[in-house]
C-alpha cells in the first residue's frame, strides 16, 4: 500500500494498481451523497450491515465501499492482506481513503479536549456471482441442498483456525457463498461451492486457535443461524427453518471431520513431501489419509524386498506417485471413468476401489484381482450398460499397471 496526502484534506492509502480508478470518486462528500454528484450505486443485493455500504463502478473496477472509522479501516485493510496470505478466502483489499472532517470537542474533567473527526472508506474488489445471506437463505433449500452451503462454510472455518485465524465475528451475515471453478487433480475443472469471509474487522492472528476458542466461534456462527431464522419470519417468509438441529449438527460434525483430515493431511506432507489436495486431490475423510500412508509404507516395503537395501518413506513415496498412483489416476481420466462416479474425486475412486478389494479378497479368502474388485465397486454404485463394457476395458488397463506391464 502507498500513503500519499492529496490536496483538499483526502488521503489516499490505495494500492497503486487501483489509483487512478479510486481518485475518480467525490471523497470530499459522505458516500450516501455520491449519488448528487454523478456516481450511480449498483443495485446489488448486499446483507445487513451496521455501517453505509455502496457499491461502485469507476474504470476498469467495482468497488465494495464501507464507511468506517479510521483506525478500524487500517486494520481491516491489514487483516484482508494476512489472510489472502494464509490463504483464505477473502475479499480482495484495495485500500483505505480518509477524509479529514473538523476536530471534535469532548468534554472532559480538564476541559475541553479535540479529537480528530476523521472519517475513513474501506475499499474492497466486488466479489462476483454471490448471493448474500439476505437472498441466499429466504430460498427453500431442501437439507441435502442446505448441507452443500454448510459443507463451504466448513471448509471455511477450517481454513481459518488451522491457520491461527479467529474470526470473531462468524455469522452468515458476514459470509459470502460463489459457486467457483477449481483444478481437481486428474479431473480438470470441478465446479464447487466456495464461502469467503466477507468482514475481517474482528479478526485475530494467533499461533493456534484452542480448542475452547473454535467451539466458541461455532457457537456464535448457531446464533447467526437463529437471528436468521427471526428475520426471515419478520419479513414474512414462510420457508422452513434454516437452524434446525440437523443443520447444525450436521455442520458442527463436517467442521470436526474436516479438521481431522486437515491435520493428517499436514502430517502426511511432512513425512513423504507430498501435498494431498495438490498432488493427489480432494478427500474429506481422515481415514483415506491413512489408507494413502498405509499404501505407500506397503510400497516400502516392496522397493526394499527387491533392491535388498531400506528404501526411505520420501523414496518410496515418490515411486509410489510416479509409476502406481499417478497411472491409476491417468487411466482413470482418460477412460472418463470419474465421470460415471459423480462427487468422487480421483483420490477418492482409487482408495475406495483398493478398498474394496481388500474387502473382497478378505471375505473369500483369496485376492480378488484388480477386474472383479472394480466390476463390484461399480455395481455398488449403480452403473450398469452400457457403461459395464468401458468398466471392463479400465479394469484390464489396471491390472496391467499393478503387474507391471506398462
């Protein structure tokens, strides 16, 4: 950020890429005057705020403005570059303006003393194609289609405490939900729900968020969800309840599951050098971290027995990825057979095939093979012809990996 006084009592703490399109604006006046001055508001749905909010249009940019003091603007500005640095999703900060309004007389036992009256605009990018909790919620989501908004906001508070982050003010009032397109290793784009943290004002950085302090923030996000529930009765709707036990249940166990595969996920990264979510893909059960790390130690153990020399976790980790791995995945996007495999992701496919191989082999007694464990695995799930004959084409494909002949 650059800080450069501007005639006329404006200061301008504005990123340099975003200057010339924020001078352009009448800061000489309060933002619910820029109307008399030429600047048209975009009409976009917005959640209730306890401060004067606009969104603008100038130059190559649209603006989320909110009116603030001074010392709480600077903050927010900081807080949204920390947590785009954590890797959060956040509103993209461009900066803060000040106008310098007279001094303010305080009386006090000593007399009258001055404070300055300064009036601050904190500046952020628009966030496109999101609907805020004003719109979101008074539509009559079935709980299946609840749970999908309740999964991102998961996702969101994991990312938040697992990186020292305290919301302090978790509500869906300050909670933005944007369908978005992600690379999914081995699928391509995959189109997700996303919930980006909307209000940083409150926020804190800590070394770690304790567990008394997440069981808080959940807690205060369940308010959130009844004072909900009270103004969409107020308005009049006549949708079902949006906080129901099973709601919250269901996202206070998602936010617990999710942390625990967060946590083994940074485990995993230390001992074989390999991201999860980058290399392999998603997964949203911490059992499939350890069947990863189970399947990697049996590959150890493999390279050992034919080299006749300890092979290391990170050695065997790599060759593991490279020459099994990595050719199942492959195989499994070129046949599109993820396609036929709706939800999954490629890493969720490969454990649960393997797995059910184990299975299978474990009730008769003898392996299965690669051919029968995937005609099962697809049957479990419901694909019939004329998909059985591509099924059986990527099964021939994957014993052929697993022996050793491509």
């Amino acid at each position: 950020m650059i800080s450069s006084p501007l005639p006329h009592r404006i200061q301008f703490h504005v990123d340099p890429i975003f200057r010339d399109e924020v001078a352009q604006l009448p800061w000489r006046v309060p933002i619910s005057e820029w109307h008399k001055y030429g600047v048209r508001p975009l009409n976009i749905h917005r959640g209730i705020s306890r401060h004067v909010v606009i969104f603008v249009r100038a130059g190559r940019f649209t603006f989320g403005i909110k009116e603030i003091s001074e010392e709480i603007s600077k903050k927010e500005i900081s807080n949204y570059e920390e947590l785009l640095l954590r890797g959060i999703h956040t509103l993209i900060p461009v900066g803060y303006v000040v106008r310098e309004e007279e001094p303010v007389a305080v009386r006090t036992p000593v007399g009258v003393q001055y404070e300055a009256g300064n009036i601050s605009h904190t500046i952020t990018l628009l966030v496109e194609k999101v609907l805020p909790d004003s719109q979101l919620y008074t539509r009559g989501f079935s709980f299946d289609n609840r749970k999908r908004i309740w999964d991102a906001i998961a996702e969101l508070f994991v990312e938040l405490h697992t990186n020292g982050v305290y919301w302090g003010d978790a509500s869906l009032a300050n909670t933005l939900i944007r369908f978005e397109k992600v690379d999914e290793p081995f699928v391509g784009k995959k189109t997700t729900l996303k919930a980006y943290l909307a209000d940083a004002e409150t926020v804190e950085f800590r070394p770690s968020v304790s567990k008394a302090m997440r069981e808080a923030e959940l807690n205060f996000f369940f308010e959130s969800m009844e004072w909900m529930n009270e103004n969409l009765r107020a308005g009049g709707s006549t949708r079902d309840e949006l906080a129901t036990v099973n709601d919250q249940q269901y996202l206070r166990g998602r936010y617990g599951m999710l942390s625990a595969v967060e946590e083994k996920k940074k485990e995993f990264e230390r001992l074989t050098s390999y991201n999860i979510d980058r290399f392999l893909g998603q997964i949203h059960n911490p059992s499939y971290v350890d069947l990863f790390m189970k399947h990697i130690e049996e590959h150890k153990w493999y390279l050992s027995e034919r080299s006749y020399a300890p092979v290391s976790l990170k050695e065997a980790a790599h060759d593991w990825y490279e020459y099994v791995y990595k050719p199942v995945c492959e195989l499994f996007r070129r046949e599109k057979i993820v396609d036929l495999f709706p939800g999954k992701t490629a890493a969720e496919l490969y454990i649960e095939i393997m797995t059910n191989k184990y299975f299978l082999s474990q009730k008769i007694g003898k392996d299965v093979g690669m051919i029968q464990a995937m005609h099962n695995y697809a049957e479990k799930f419901g694909v019939t012809n004329p998909f059985l004959e591509r099924i059986k084409s990527t099964s021939d494909k994957l014993l052929s990996i697993f022996t050793g002949k491509l």
